[in-house]
C-alpha cells in the first residue's frame, strides 16, 4: 500500500455532514481514495452508505450540512451532476431507472461524447461507436438485441446492472462509485459483473464499491475496507476486515466505536 | 450549498422562435361580419354563384348557432364583431402568378420561417403552398406536378379552374352546418389549398401548406380539401405560425378528406401558431374541424398532429370509415406549456365492415398548462367486425399543470373489439437525474426523454419533418438552465 500513496488523491471528503428533509443522514464523514485504489463500503442498512454515493453525484435531495469534498483538487459540491460526470465521475446505480423509447445506444453514445468533448478529444460517430460498444457488450456477455432496447426498459434486474457496468467500461471514468451493483445478481452474472468490473481496474482510476455483502469482493478485491454507520467511517482496514465483518456482523464495531 | 435542485419548471420555459411580423402593405377590410361582407369577400375572389349561396346558407346557420363550451378550456367572450375576415398583401390581391412575381418581403418572410419557396431550396422533395392571412401567395412545383396529373393549388384558384370538383365536394365531409366554428368558416373562408390526386396516381412528392397569420385584429379561416382518387397515395402537410401578439387571434380552419377505394391519405400537421408569453397572454385561438371520410372499401385515413402551439387548441382530427376494410389512423404529440390550453383528440366513425382505427396519443404538460385527450370511438350496427385500438399516454412536467382524458365509446355491434390503454406519469427526476449524471446537460436530457415518450407518433411523420418536430419539440420546452 505504500506505493500508492504517491499517487494522485482522486477523492478527499472532510468531515461531511448532510441531511434529507430535516433528518441526519451523514454525520462527519472522512474518507480519502488515490488513484490506482479499490475501496469497498461497507455498512448496515440505513448506514448512509447509498446517500454518500448520490450525494457524491450530485443528487439535489440532500443538504449538505457542514464539511467539504475535493475531487481532483476541485471543490465537488459546487459542481453541477453533469460536470462531474463529464470530469470522469461515475455513479453506478442501485436501481437503474427505464427511459422508455430513449434508445440504449443512443444514451450511452451522448454520454460518451459529453465525456470527449470535455476531454478535448473528437467526438466518436455512430460507425465507431458501434464497434466499440460492441467490444464492451462482448465482454459483459450482452447480445445485440440490447443495442435496439429502450435505457433499461423490460429488463430484469440482473440485466439493469450489467447495463450499469458497460456503460462504465465505455466511459472509462476516472472514479467510479458502484451502488449495490452485486445486488439481485446470481452467482453467474456476479461474475461477469466482477469481471467487468476488473477490466477496469487501472493506476490513475479509482473504484468504490457499496456493498452489503462480502461475496463480491471476493471477486474484485479492495485494498481498502471501510464500514459505514450512522453517518460516518468508523472503521477502516483492509480486504481481512470484510471477512471478519461477514463473520461477526456489524454490531461490534459500533461498540467499539462507541467506547472509544 | 452546492448541489443545485434541478428546478423542472425552470427546464420548460418558452421561446417562439417566429414572432416577428413582416412588414407589408395590405388590403384589410374593416372588422365586422355580415351578409356584405360575405359577398364582398366572394367578390375579391370572383367565385361563381353556387359558391357565394353556399356561403350566405352557412352565415344564416350559424347566427343560429352558439359557441362551443363543452371543451376543458377557458377564454374570455370572443367579440366576432372585432375580427377583419379579409386580410391581403397588396400586391397580391388578384392572386400569384409565379414565384417571380412574389414580392420578395414575402420570400423573405418564408425563408425566415425555413419555409424556402425557391424551387431550388433545401425542400427539393416538397411542394409548398404558402398561404398569407388571407390569401395563398405561392405554390411550388406546380408544374411537375401537373405532369403527374396531380392538381395542388390555392382554394381560390380550384373555384376558377376546377370548380365541378369543388362542388362535387365541398362540405360533403364537413356539412356546413357541422358545429359552430365549421359554420363560421364556411361563411367566411378566404383561401386554403386544394389536392385532388388522379385514378392509380402515387403523388410523386410530399405536399406541404404553410400557414402564416401575419396581419394585426384578423382572424385566418381557410379551408382544405384533399381528394385521393381510386387506389391514389398522397401525402400532405401543414405548417403555421403567427406573430407575437398581446391579444388573442383567431384561427377556425376547416380541413376535409375523401379518400376513394383502395386510395392512401397521409396528412400530417406540425402546429406552431403563437402560444402566447408565460403569462398566458396573447397567442392564437385554434378552433379548427378536420375530418376525413374513408368513402371506398380498402381506403386509408391516417393524421398525424404534433400540437406545440396556440394558446388554446380545439381541435378532432377525425376518421368516418364508410368504405369495408378502411383504415382510419390518428396520432398525436400535443405539449401545453405555461398557460396553454389543449382539448384535443380524435373521432373514429365506423360504419362499414371489418373497418380499423388506431388511435396514439401522447399529451406533454408543463408550466400551468391544461391538456385534455378527447376521442370518441364509435361502431354502428353496421360495422361488423369492426377493431379499434386506442393508447393515451400523459407526461406531466410540473406540479401546477395538468392532464386529463376523455374517451368516449359508443359500440353497437356485438362484434367489435375496442381496446383502450391510458397511462399518466410525471417525468421523473430519476430520470432526470440518470442522463445528468451520465454528462448531459439539463435540456438535452429533458429533449432525450420527452422525445423517447413521444417516439411511436414522430415515426409516423414524414422524415423531413421528423427532424423539424424533434426541434420544434425542443424549442417549445427550452428554459434558462443554471
């Protein structure tokens, strides 16, 4: 791990305190994330751990309430959802939402050249786009009949999240935030999903994994583990702590927390 | 606080991009309506006798009529006395001869609205009848499309050169006695376009009228008729706009349809009269009758409508499937932003056997604007086997507007299938939410869902004009983002 401390901080959150509707949801939350890094998230339900991800998208139902949040040394909070997007900020959604008659390609291919022309670089045409996305629907073992669909329209929920990740791996982001992405998969899908998810894996990109269960990491494998509970990090380790938290469930580190 | 709340009403603000007025000199008769002017305007257009008699039988009808109220809208009393029924530019009044002839104020005016009356010009494929307050000013490709045997000319000229066909057809669809405004327009009607296609004729390009009020306190009321000969195909669509005004003007058309056996009308409409500022003041009263008659076995009715305009719309594109085995078709787009009001929809008459209609709408509120769906699907005893297929579909895009749908079912023939689906739901911030953070931009993400909610209706128009409602979609739901 000492290696990767020289590379670039992605992600630095500072004791961030938000609320919905006039109730708690983080209290003093700390996490920084390098380049290069995957970190899993960890947390019983009604942690907070699905605010942070969307908050950090830039989700207007909540109010941040105190602290700050430097992306690439940019003040994140001041930045509209769609510039952090275009800044290489993916969020990977718990329940991806259908668009009905908006085409999948078409989404995605307007995505990606909202990316580029940030980036500076040319737009792609449809020609290009099209094998491109095809390399990456090989990958996540998608058929064609996807490029023809309406955005997650009719799909099952496995499919929904498959969508998530190879729109991930076409817009190659610089930190992606993966929501649940495990959730409502079988053990077949997981691992194309995680496999996925892997191809990702490179030294100037960061991944952050929401998760409640330990069986995904089992496939992509964190460097760093944190749980979340009310509101905050209260501990933080590495891929050993997810084990111990299968284990022993999550009542022990509040206690431990508590007591300190 | 950083994270902005995407406000969606801020999204859906409204520029009209064709407001302004062209400047030109014109011959206005004095507001008012009464048997004088009817003649006078009978007169201006030299039209034979049958036709002023026609006229005045309408006046007399309709002076026993009274307006509409049934519709889910509101406006004030319309004074009918206010209205100039006789609007023309001056150089134009003893009608156009050919486009060099056109005073060039009005090229210029068409060209503005991307409308090009040049031969030349981006709508090769199109034949455009450009209509001017009260007076058509030009009609594009009249001669190739002679060759084709196809008349497409300015109503007034059709009362000169073809009038057997004229008063073979005129109201046999429309009755001159159909509704209040329908009477009103026979009384009063000034210009309009008129489309016959001859026997096994496929019209060899798209026809097109554009429509454009441009004269203060007058009102427009042309009229339309379209015939399709034995196993003719047509298609045809109309265009309009007016400019910014703060008071309200009226528009009462009527457009009738008669497609013979085996014959194939396509009529599409992208409506973009002026609806009015955010306030709900000014814009057009579009109070228009269309309706087509399927008279021959085998024969074909199809509408089309993207509604974006007018402050409020009145309007039932209509199918009577008198022939066995017509088809009769209706799909709409319609969007009330800000103040707009919309009582639209369609009427499917079946009265011949084994007779079909479609019917697709999609209805867009947004601001404070009020959209009503209004169909009737009828089936005489007549109609064995009759099948109707009805999908009603609204987006609401703000809390204060509003959606509501009225289908009506009359069905007496045991043998008929109707069929009726209805949905209603708010575009969603989830939605919204999900194309932001994918990188687009506020107003890109608005035109990618609202263009998906509306994809079955833009596929059925023209391809040249696909790409023109998209935008004009667009623009009618364009706000200052950020």
């Amino acid at each position: 791990m000492t290696d990767t401390n020289q590379s670039e901080l992605l992600l630095e959150i500072k004791d961030l305190a938000a609320e919905v509707q006039g109730r708690k949801v983080l209290d003093g939350l700390n996490l920084e994330v390098r380049a290069g890094e995957v970190h899993a998230i960890m947390g019983p339900n009604g942690a907070g751990k699905s605010t942070l991800a969307q908050l950090l998208a830039g989700r207007s139902t909540y109010k941040v309430t105190r602290g700050e949040v430097r992306y690439r040394g940019a003040d994140l909070l001041s930045l509209a959802p769609e510039e952090r997007a275009r800044r290489g900020l993916f969020l990977g959604f718990q329940y991806p939402v259908e668009i009905p008659g908006v085409n999948n390609v078409y989404l995605l291919k307007a995505a990606l050249n909202a990316r580029r022309r940030e980036q500076g670089l040319p737009e792609v045409d449809a020609f290009e786009f099209l094998g491109l996305v095809r390399d990456k629907m090989r990958l996540m073992q998608m058929d064609d009949s996807f490029l023809s669909r309406g955005v997650n329209e009719g799909f099952s929920g496995g499919e929904k999240k498959r969508n998530e990740i190879l729109q991930m791996t076409v817009l190659e982001p610089t930190l992606a935030i993966l929501d649940e992405t495990d959730s409502g998969l079988d053990i077949d899908a997981l691992k194309v999903v995680a496999n996925g998810v892997n191809s990702l894996k490179r030294a100037d990109r960061a991944i952050v994994l929401v998760t409640h269960y330990q069986r995904l990491l089992e496939h992509i494998i964190p460097d760093r583990v944190h749980v979340l509970a009310a509101g905050r990090i209260l501990k933080s380790g590495d891929k050993s702590l997810a084990l111990e938290l299968e284990r022993r469930g999550y009542d022990w580190v509040r206690h431990e927390a508590s007591a300190a | 606080m950083a994270t902005k709340p995407q406000d969606l009403d801020s999204l859906v603000g409204q520029q009209y991009r064709h407001g302004f007025v062209t400047d030109i000199d014109s011959d206005t008769v004095p507001p008012g309506l009464n048997e004088d002017v009817i003649r006078l305007i009978s007169r201006k257009k030299g039209e034979p006798e049958f036709l002023l008699n026609w006229r005045l039988v309408a006046y007399r009808h309709w002076l026993t009529m009274r307006e509409p109220h049934w519709a889910h809208v509101r406006y004030a009393p319309i004074d009918y006395q206010a209205i100039s029924y006789y609007s023309a530019p001056k150089a134009n009044t003893d009608g156009p001869k050919s486009l060099a002839d056109v005073d060039p104020k009005l090229l210029a005016t068409y060209e503005k609205l991307g409308v090009p009356l040049h031969e030349r010009a981006r709508l090769a494929g199109v034949a455009v009848d450009a209509v001017f307050d009260s007076v058509s000013v030009a009609t594009t490709f009249k001669e190739r499309l002679g060759e084709a045997g196809v008349i497409f000319c300015p109503f007034s000229d059709a009362v000169r050169e073809h009038p057997a066909l004229l008063e073979q057809y005129l109201g046999s669809v429309v009755p001159t006695t159909d509704n209040f405004y329908a009477a009103l327009n026979s009384a009063v009607f000034t210009d309009g376009s008129f489309v016959y296609i001859p026997k096994g004729v496929r019209c060899p390009m798209e026809l097109s009228t554009y429509f454009r009020i441009n004269a203060a306190k007058t009102g427009q009321f042309e009229r339309t008729l379209i015939i399709a000969d034995e196993g003719s195909h047509v298609s045809y669509l109309e265009g309009c706009s007016a400019p910014m005004r703060d008071e309200n003007q009226l528009h009462a058309a009527v457009v009738e349809l008669i497609a013979l056996r085996d014959a194939n009308i396509k009529y599409s409409t992208v409506q973009n009269w002026y609806p009015g500022d955010e306030n709900g003041v000014g814009g057009i009263f579009n109070f228009v009758t269309k309706r087509g008659e399927c008279r021959g076995a085998n024969s074909r009715i199809s509408w089309t409508q993207v509604e974006t305009g007018s402050a409020i719309t009145w309007k039932y594109p209509s199918c009577v499937l008198t022939g066995e085995n017509s088809v009769g078709e209706f799909y709409s787009v319609a969007v009330a932003n800000n103040y707009q009001q919309a009582d639209t929809g369609t009427k499917m008459i079946h009265i011949g056997r084994n007779t079909k209609s479609t019917i697709v709408s999609k209805g867009i509120s947004a601001g404070h604007a009020q959209n009503s769906y209004r169909g009737l699907v009828k089936v005489l005893p007549s109609a064995e086997g009759a099948r109707n297929y009805t999908q009603c579909d609204s987006l609401l895009m703000s809390e204060h507007c509003g959606a509501h749908t009225f289908p009506y079912v009359e069905v007496k023939n045991p043998t008929a299938t109707v069929e009726h689906e209805a949905t209603t739901s708010r575009i969603g911030e989830d939605q919204l939410f999900y194309c932001l953070q994918r990188g687009l931009s506020q107003e890109d993400a608005v035109n990618m869902i609202v263009s998906g909610f509306c994809k079955t209706v833009f596929k059925e128009l023209p391809m040249e004009f696909a790409v023109e409602a998209q935008n004009l979609l667009a623009v009618s739901l364009e706000g200052a983002v950020g």
